[in-house]
C-alpha cells in the first residue's frame, strides 16, 4: 500500500512539472549565415495567425478571453489547417484567463503563443515615451506579463510592439517630450524620437532576459521604417517582427534587411482581404492567391526548406476572422454590418486599387475565416484561403518547385 501511495504521489509531482514546463525556444545562426528557430532543440517555422476573434456586434472591448467555447472550435480549425501559432497583439485584463487560454491551445491543439504588449501605443491621450513615469508604467505591465506566463509550455516568444514607429511621424498616436522639442530640424526630431522609443524597447528587452532566458524577444516593427536607428539602441532583441503590406510579394526584404539590422525575421502581420472595393464584391480567390505567394516566398527563405542562408522565422497571417468593427469602431449600430467601404489605400493590392478614392483596403474583411449566421447565431466558416493553406502547410516543398 505504501508503496503504490509513493508511486501515485511521485507520479502525480511529474504531471505537474510537466504541465508547468516551459518549452526551451532559441534562435540559431548557422555558418552559412541563415537563422533557425529550435523549439527544444527540434527546428520550428512559425505558421501563425493573428488572433482576435471579435464576434459581430461587438467591438474591440469585446473579452474573448473568457469565450473557452469558441477557443476551443478555433483551436480544432487551427490544428486542422496545420496551424502551430497564433500571435496576441496583447494580453487580456486577467493575465490569469490569459494564460487559461494559452494553456488550453497547447495541451489540446499543439497551439504555440505568440505574445505581445502594445507598450502604451493606445493610451490615451497619446504614449509618452520620452516620459519617465510612464516609461516605468509600460516596462512593469510588460515585466508581469512575462512573470505570469513565462512558464506556460504554449509560449514561443514575445513581441514588443506593433507599429509603433509610425508614431514618429506624428501621423499616428503623435507624441512629444521636451527633448524632442528643443530640436528645430524635422527630420532631427524623428531620429530623436526613434531614439527615445528604442531605447525603451532595449531597457524592456534586458529586463525581459533576466526573468525569462527561454523565450526569445521580438520587436514589432512597421515596414523598414527608423530601423537603421533600433540596430543601434536596441540591439539587444532576438529578432524582427515585422508588419509588411506588400501585396503578392516581399521583395528583396530578407537580404536588404540585413544591411540594416543583422537580425532574423518574423514576418509578424501579412496577408490580404477578401474583398474587390473596385468591383463591389468579395472575392476570395484573389486572397488566396495573394497570401499563398507570400507563404512561399517565406518559405523559400527560410532554413527548414534547404536554403542555408534564410532569414525568415516564419509568417504571421492578419488575421483569423473577420472583424465587423473596424470601419466604424464609434458606432455600435454598425458592428453587426459587414462593411464594404474601403479604409485606406494600397497600390501593391493593384486589382483594386482604381477603387474610388483608391480606398481599396477593407479592414472588415481580412480574416481567413468569415462569419455566417444562422438559426443558433453566428458561425465560423473558412475562406478558400483555409484550404489552399492547409494543402501547402502540408506539401510547402511540392508548390515551391512547382515555380
């Protein structure tokens, strides 16, 4: 009896360490000068998601934290498609249910995390990153995120930052301090803010590595913008996450990149909406179209498909579902519409940029999943996106040679 006591007892001590385990995550940079991401020593290419699976007629205060029931089919359609990561621009307001969440896309669906801190971006009136107080106020929210959820086996890394460095230009979030003030050249004054902002990001980053050597940093970055600045006040982080809208294609990115910040990249939030603003009508083929060229061209640049001098950690699709909300986030008699008007404008998504006004960027219709309703409320119904994906995350090598 004592004996069976000791061994349930001992047996039930390893089922705990073990759901509690934190899975190693590191970033290796081979002789030939490519990147690997490990994930306990096995090589990982993130096939991620951004996600916030905000339901028609609500907003972004919507806490989907506490819908488990809708994680949950998520979690079986993310798996199923050969998802492994999903990517939080945020915690909740329970860090608790927060890492609930993370915790239950892992042990039930083999879903990694992905998670970031928006570092003050939306705060209002405006992020004050040249003030000391608040300063302090960012790095402590981000340094208790990183306490409460550092030991979940589901975490891959952290992401500081979106795009923030659009700030800069005071276009978006404007904000100043009396340091940026004193200097009369323009263009003097968006180094000096880039230089205030990064050097946040490197006393965060530091921080993050005494508390946490098992999860690589990132840092959330908007284009290429001012990065020539953070390779020198923020050298510290582990890699790039990068926001790139460039259509079909990316580019020269990876190799350009590298003359300006020698770090690897993840390519953070990509993809393309499902909907034609200049012939007034979804359509999903383009957007599978558009986002399987992007998916092969972060393959083909990575090291998991042979190319010894890859760059990419992988890719980040913006985003899971649809979100009803954003093109009139003030008007709640809007958020059970799926709005068709255009909020901004890209020529690299050229078939419809002769939309009118060249608005040709729907915020309402990016997700690869899309709602349709029915006798019990809404549900969830993949895009043909969701397919062509779940075929090339099964087969990436057999498209690749196919070009």
């Amino acid at each position: 009896m004592a004996k069976k006591f000791f061994c349930a007892f001992f047996a039930g001590i390893f089922c705990i360490c073990a759901l509690t385990y934190s899975a190693e995550v590191r970033i290796i940079k081979i002789s030939q000068g490519g990147y690997q991401l490990l994930v306990n020593n096995k090589p990982f290419l993130v096939k991620g998601v951004v996600y916030n699976p905000i339901p028609p007629g609500k907003n972004y205060g919507y806490d989907f934290w506490a819908d488990l029931d809708s994680i949950e089919k998520d979690g079986q359609l993310l798996k199923d498609a050969g998802f492994n990561t999903v990517r939080f621009y945020a915690p909740g307001n329970s860090l608790e249910e927060t890492r609930r969440v993370v915790h239950i896309l892992y042990e039930k669906y083999g879903i990694y995390t992905i998670m970031g801190n928006w570092l003050g971006f939306w705060d209002y009136p405006c992020p004050f990153y040249g003030d000391k107080k608040f300063r302090a106020k960012v790095k402590s929210e981000v340094l208790d995120m990183v306490k409460a959820l550092k030991d979940e086996p589901g975490i891959l890394m952290w992401v500081l930052g979106n795009e923030n460095n659009y700030s800069f230009s005071g276009k978006i979030n404007s904000w100043t301090c009396p340091e940026v003030e004193k200097i009369k050249d323009p263009v003097k004054k968006l180094d000096k803010k880039a230089e205030i902002y990064y050097s946040l990001i490197e006393e965060i980053t530091r921080e993050i590595k005494k508390i946490d050597p098992n999860h690589p940093v990132a840092m959330g970055n908007g284009e290429k913008t001012a990065l020539d600045t953070a390779s020198k006040y923020a050298p510290s982080i582990d890699a790039l996450a990068l926001i790139f809208y460039r259509g079909k294609s990316f580019g020269n990115i990876f190799n350009s990149i590298k003359l300006v910040f020698d770090k690897p990249i993840l390519m953070a939030e990509m993809g393309c909406d499902s909907y034609n603003a200049f012939r007034n009508a979804e359509d999903q083929d383009i957007q599978a179209e558009f986002i399987l060229s992007q998916w092969e061209e972060i393959y083909k640049n990575s090291v998991i498909s042979g190319n010894l001098h890859g760059r990419c950690l992988g890719g980040v699709i913006f985003e899971w579902v649809d979100e009803w909300w954003k093109h009139n986030p003030s008007d709640p008699a809007r958020w059970n519409y799926h709005d068709v008007l255009g909020g901004w404008s890209n020529g690299s998504y050229y078939f419809d940029i002769k939309a009118p006004r060249n608005m040709n960027m729907n915020e309402e219709w990016f997700g690869i999943v899309s709602w349709k309703k029915g006798p019990n409320g809404f549900q969830r119904v993949p895009k043909k996106v969701y397919y062509v994906l779940k075929d090339f995350f099964a087969n990436p090598s057999e498209y690749v040679s196919q070009k």
